[in-house]
C-alpha cells in the first residue's frame, strides 16, 4: 500500500523527522521516496523573484539555483536515499501547499510524508496565511502522515495502530486505511472514540451510557467490515478529545495514529490551532496519518 | 554595438530565447546591452508619424504646462513633490522632446525615457481627470512605451512577459495541456464539497465563457475552483476554452502591440468558437481594460466592442447577488471595518464603481464598510500598476510607490482590504510585506464563498 512516499521537505531540521519515518518506511516496505522540495513562493507579481524557504531572502531561481539547492538536499539526505533502491528529488517553485498537492497528483504517490510547522518566520507563511499542512491534508487524494516531534520518528516500522473515530464519513475513509495497514503491516489495531465532555459538568450514568453506546456504535459501524482481521479491541474514553487521543496511543504504545480529517474551515485564524487533528500531531509521540479522501486508502 | 543578444530591437518568439533570457538573472547582461543599443532614429521616426495621431499631437500641443496634473499624480505626491514628477513634465520631457527632435535622440534619451515610462507612470489615467484640456497623460505613457518596446528600450522582465504571450500565449509558462489538466484537478478537489460541480472545457452555445489570468493555473488555481463554485451555486450555464482562456496582457505593459494584438484575437476567436452569449473575466484589471475596452480597437472591430458583451467579474457578481442567483447568509456577512481597492482599470477606466459597492452591500453589515478617501473614479492607484509590480529594477520606486495606498489604507482604520484585481492584489500584499501595517486582503471569490447561502440540494450528504 505505500508504493510511493511523497516526502515534503524545506530541508530544514524540522523536517529530519518526516524524513527519517519517510525513509524507514521505504526500506522497510519496498517504496519510493520522492524527495519534495518547493525552494521558493512566488513573490512580486509575474517576475521572476521568489522568496527562498529557508532564508526567506528573495532570489531569482535558475538552473544554477536549482541545482545548488538540489545538491544541498542530496547531501543533507544522502545516507538516507543511499539506503533506499528507489529515490529521486524534486523540486520546484510556487506556493507549498499548492504544489505538494499538485506533485501527489502528479507522481500518483500513495502518502504524502510531511512536517509539521515551518515556524512562523518562515516565506511559508509569508504573505500566505493558513498552515501548509492544513490545506494538503484537506485536499490530499492520499493520506497525509506528519511527524511533529523528534520523538515521534524513532519507532521502527508499525506494530501498534491506533485509529481514532468521531463517526464521520472521512473516518470510514480513515478506518479502512488504518485496518489495510493493520493487515498488511500486521500490527495490532485500537478502534477509539474519544467521548467528548470538555466543558461539561455531566452526570456519571450519563457518562456511561454514552460509553457503551459508543462502544456498540463501533463495534455496529466498523465490526462487519473488519472480515477475518481479529488484532483489534475497542476503547471509549470520555475526556478532551485530543488528550485522550494522545493518552491511548502512549498507553498502547503505538507506533501510528490515524485520524480523518474534514474541516471544511480554510480561514487560517480559525483553522490553524484548535482542530483535535492538529493538537493530536503537535503531542503525539509517533507519527500521525490523516485521511480525508477514500482514493488511496 | 547595435544589437545584443538579450537586448534587441527583436521580440522573443521561441521558447529557447526566452529561456536564454530568463537565464540571464535580474537582467544583468541584458541591461549593460542596452547601454550600448543603438537608437533607430529612422526607423523610430517612420513609428511616429505613421501611428501618432492627431489626439496625441494635440494634447502635446496644447498642453499649458499650468501644472494643475501635479497633484494628481501620487507618484509626484509620494516624491517630494519634485517638479520631475509632474505628469505634464514628465510627457513633455520624453515623448514631447523625441517627437519634437523627430526621432533623433540617443541612447541616454532613450533610458531616460523608459525608466520615466516603467517607474515613474502607472498608467493609471488620473492625471486626465484632473487637466482642465483633459490631457491624459497615462494614455500617452502607453504610447510612448510602445516605442520605446520597438527599439528594444524596455524592462527586462517586460521583455520576457510579452515574449511568454508570444511563445504559449500565456503571461507564464501554462500550456494548453496544464490548463485543462488544472481544471479537471480544481474539480476533482472540490466536487466532494460541492457534488455536482464541473469546470466544463470548450462547450459550445454555453451562456458564459469564463477567462482568467495566467497566474491562477500557475500558483493559484483555488482561485479557478472559486470561480467555479460560483458559478455552479448560482447555476450558470458556463464554459472556459481550452484555447484563449488567458486574459492578460503584460504585452499591454510592455508596449508590444503587434502581441498585444494577437492576445486578444486569441481570446476573440474563443468566443466566435463556442459561441457563448457572453463572457466573463476574472478579477483582474488590466486583462478586462486589454480584452474588453482596448482589445476590440488592437483587433480592428469596427464596433469597438468584443464579439460577445464581455463583463467583469464583479459584474457578474452583482448581477448574480442582485437577482437572488447567489444568496448571502446575513449572519456571515462581514462584520470588521473593511475597505475597498477600486482598481483602475475598470473603475476609472470604465467607470464600475457602483457595481463593486453594490457587491459590498450585499457582503458587508452595514456600518462596517469605510470608504478610501478619495475613492471610485477618484482613487489612487494601488502602487504596482502598469507593470510597475514586476520590474526588479524599480523595486525601490515601486516600494516608495506603495506608500500612497498605504496612507490612505491607514486612514481607513479597517484591517480588512477587499481588492477585486490581481495587481491591486499583490501591491497591497507587497505593501504589507514591505510595511508591515498588520492588513489582510482578499479576491471576492473567497469572501463570499464563505458566506454563501447554499440550497440544500446543492450541500454535500452529512453522514
């Protein structure tokens, strides 16, 4: 199932660890990694002026410059695509969010790999608000796996998933990605719902009866179509939600957390922070896949 | 040396010259030609007394030098007021001394003239407003860069802008393949928010030929999926061309009139193509003054008029919010100070002020909505106009440029700057990029997408 890793990177330390699980993965599983660089976002109207993504300096892109920062890849990369059969680098210009996804398209990749947060200083952001990773995990066709923490990237390979729904229909998407991995990669998976009572004084019965009726909705919802699959269990925690995400992953030691992701919010003031999707990646100690569209699933 | 390599008197026709003169960065080789590029006197001579005609002659003639255009101009306003930059001055000291030596003037002349004609007018045409004679000197601008273009006296990137319309008839480098290719991605990505949603390609007999600019497939091409919702909510029977989609002109900006020419044609035979009962551009200014108001005369039409009625954008829009077409959710109107760019353009070029102000009071609850001071066929330009957003070498002039909007954005004390034109768009980007003033600004399209009322058979399935 991942025959073609998108790997999205600036270069910058911030991204090692997209890369390392990028590179992992590949070894393990046999996939190609595209090495995806936007080296600069438009600026100053049709000239030829872009802002570079790592100094922000403004340059004009050439053969030459492509070629100094397609070799700055290759060495900061080179024990890893030397440790790959199959890698390649690409790059290109235009704004990040925009040509990650018009690549994936491009190249048919199965996962697009990505960090998390360029930081606010960063010409990603400049002029062009909203977070990159939001709008590709939106409009990916294929899921989007992001790695925020250093520490998240150091599990070899999955053994444990952790597929957390809220009952929506890109969690069914999210689901059947999470039981295909589980199948192929053979791990263990933990179907979960997080009961939502941030806020809320609510009465314990209450609480309760709104466990079991969870947990009965995932065993109604996605028991038929777990076929002959049977390394999965069922857990329902009532909480915040992200926390609770974050918790069960660390408490069963997985190594992949898969959610769906369907806001349909792009204002980057409401979009950016807030959204349990982006909470669970900015805490969670392994990698996390989002899945919004049931293409590449 | 007569000629250089870059810098000639030679349009760019093929995609290898244009690579070779993208290659040549910030135009370092192509200006130090220039330096030694001859002058044509001849030739330039011939050009003038072939194509000047008598309105030019007369308002060169019978301009009084009364100085009444000075505060006109807000690059006089935002110079010091320096007597250079009076707009009757600057005419007469470039146009008005070549015509009047007959073509014979040298190379420094020359140099002087384009960096008069590229960073010191936009072309935004409100100096005539204000000339008793109604002299206007923009118009002019726009004559006097077509000959400076055809002795090869032109801005680098300008050169090369004019040179893409030539090669894929296109402001960038976006073939017909990667045109219809982005808007069948634009519709796969939203046709899951939006079920039923198509950017139909070259149908014939449609009710609307949509065209757009260049730089959507290129870098924005939500800006295109935008559009199409739009138009899908509102039902449109609509079609964009695979051929003659681009409605831009940077050859407009660059003084290439023969390009200028064959863009619009271009457009033109589009519409005679698939024959739609009107077509509708993009929030763009400069591509609906080249397409819409210049373009029928570059083709020869005797109507002046392009073949179908061809509106703007926001045309569209209002008509589209007037009839009930596209319903506004009253509860997501905006409700900040929020403040409107009017672009030249369409505005003082064609006189679209009430439209766009229709459009705000449909979007915006009353009371939050602020006037610029001056405004509508008053207003300033945005800073970046006529080309002057992308020409590096006038960078700092167009920075200083950009001050004028700025002032006049901050007085508003709304953090919110609608701007229905992709120029406009980016000076006020840049503006916020340069000076940091903490504004946000916006298309249309998005604002009221976000707003929309939509009829539930239109809603994607919640399950």
């Amino acid at each position: 199932m991942f025959k073609k890793i998108l790997l999205a990177t600036s270069g910058a330390p911030s991204t090692f660890g997209a890369a390392r699980v990028a590179f992992d993965m590949a070894k393990r599983y046999g996939a190609e990694v595209v090495v995806f660089n936007v080296m600069g976002v438009p600026t100053k109207a049709f000239s030829q002026v872009v802002n570079d993504v790592r100094t922000g300096e403004e340059i004009e892109v050439d053969d030459e410059y492509r070629a100094w920062v397609e070799e700055e890849l290759k060495s900061t990369f080179e024990k890893q695509i030397e440790s790959v059969e199959y890698a390649k680098i690409v790059t290109t210009t235009g704004v990040p969010s925009r040509e990650i996804l018009r690549a994936a398209r491009a190249e048919d990749a199965d996962l697009i790999v990505m960090g998390a947060s360029s930081g606010d200083s960063s010409a990603y952001r400049k002029g062009y608000p909203g977070s990159t990773l939001q709008r590709v995990a939106k409009a990916a066709r294929c899921p989007v796996m992001t790695v925020h923490r250093e520490t998240a990237s150091y599990w070899g390979g999955f053994g444990n998933i952790v597929f957390a729904t809220d009952f929506s229909k890109q969690a069914e998407y999210a689901f059947r990605f999470a039981l295909n991995a589980a199948r192929e990669l053979d791990c263990d998976l933990t179907l979960f719902h997080a009961l939502d009572i941030s806020g809320k004084v609510m009465d314990q019965n209450a609480i309760e009866d709104k466990i079991i009726t969870a947990r009965n909705r995932i065993r109604e919802t996605y028991g038929p179509l777990m076929g002959d699959f049977k390394n999965f269990d069922i857990e329902v925690w009532e909480g915040v939600p992200y926390v609770e995400v974050v918790k069960i992953a660390r408490e069963r030691s997985a190594d992949l957390i898969v959610l769906a992701h369907h806001s349909r919010e792009l204002d980057p003031d409401l979009a950016s922070i807030g959204s349990t999707m982006e909470q669970v990646i900015l805490r969670a100690g392994c990698p996390v896949v989002s899945v919004s569209k049931p293409d590449k699933v | 040396m007569p000629e250089g390599k870059f810098c000639n008197k030679t349009p760019i026709n093929t995609e290898e010259q244009l690579k070779a003169t993208l290659g040549d960065k910030g135009g370092k080789q192509y200006y130090e030609e220039m330096n030694h590029l001859d002058v044509d006197s001849d030739k330039l001579w011939a050009a003038i007394q072939k194509t000047m005609k008598s309105r030019t002659k007369t308002w060169l003639e019978i301009c009084a030098h009364c100085g009444l255009c000075a505060e006109s101009c807000f690059l006089y306003q935002v110079n010091g007021r320096v007597p250079e930059q009076v707009p009757s001055y600057k005419i007469q000291s470039t146009l008005g001394v070549m015509v009047k030596k007959k073509g014979k003037v040298d190379n420094e002349f020359m140099q002087m003239c384009m960096e008069t004609a590229w960073s010191k007018c936009t072309c935004c045409n409100r100096c005539g407003m204000y000339c008793p004679h109604g002299i206007d000197m923009g118009v002019m601008f726009g004559y006097l860069r077509g000959l400076l273009y055809s002795q090869g006296f032109v801005p680098w990137e300008l050169k090369i802008g004019s040179g893409m319309h030539r090669v894929y008839r296109a402001q960038m480098d976006v073939t017909t393949e990667d045109w219809v290719e982005t808007c069948e991605w634009m519709a796969e990505e939203n046709e899951e928010d939006w079920p039923g949603l198509e950017i139909p390609v070259d149908k014939v007999g449609a009710d609307i030929m949509y065209t757009c600019n260049a730089r959507e497939p290129k870098h924005y091409p939500e800006d295109i999926a935008e559009a199409a919702i739009l138009f899908h909510v509102a039902g449109e029977n609509w079609t964009v061309p695979s051929e003659g989609w681009e409605q831009t002109s940077l050859s407009m900006f660059a003084g290439d009139w023969e390009c200028c020419k064959d863009n619009v044609l271009n457009v033109y035979a589009a519409l005679e193509r698939l024959k739609p009962k009107r077509a509708i551009g993009t929030e763009c200014g400069h591509a609906h003054r080249a397409t819409v108001i210049e373009g029928p005369y570059w083709a020869g039409r005797p109507d002046g008029q392009p073949p179908v009625p061809y509106i703007h954008y926001v045309e569209w829009l209002a008509e589209a919010l007037r009839t009930g077409k596209l319903k506004i959710d009253p509860a997501k109107r905006i409700k900040e100070p929020v403040t409107l760019q009017d672009s030249c353009n369409y505005v003082r070029n064609q006189g679209l002020k009430n439209v766009t102000r229709e459009i705000i009071s449909y979007i915006v609850e009353p009371g939050y909505f602020v006037e610029m001071a001056p405004n509508r066929e008053h207003n300033y330009c945005c800073g970046g106009g006529g080309g002057f957003n992308g020409i590096g070498l006038y960078r700092e002039q167009r920075n200083v440029a950009l001050r004028k909007k700025m002032e006049q954005i901050l007085d508003t004390g709304a953090k919110l700057v609608i701007a229905p034109c992709h120029n406009c768009w980016d000076a006020i980007r840049d503006l916020e990029e340069e000076y940091k003033i903490g504004i946000r600004w916006s298309f249309l399209k998005p604002l009221v997408i976000k707003m929309l009322d939509v009829p539930e058979h239109l809603r994607p399935t919640e399950e």
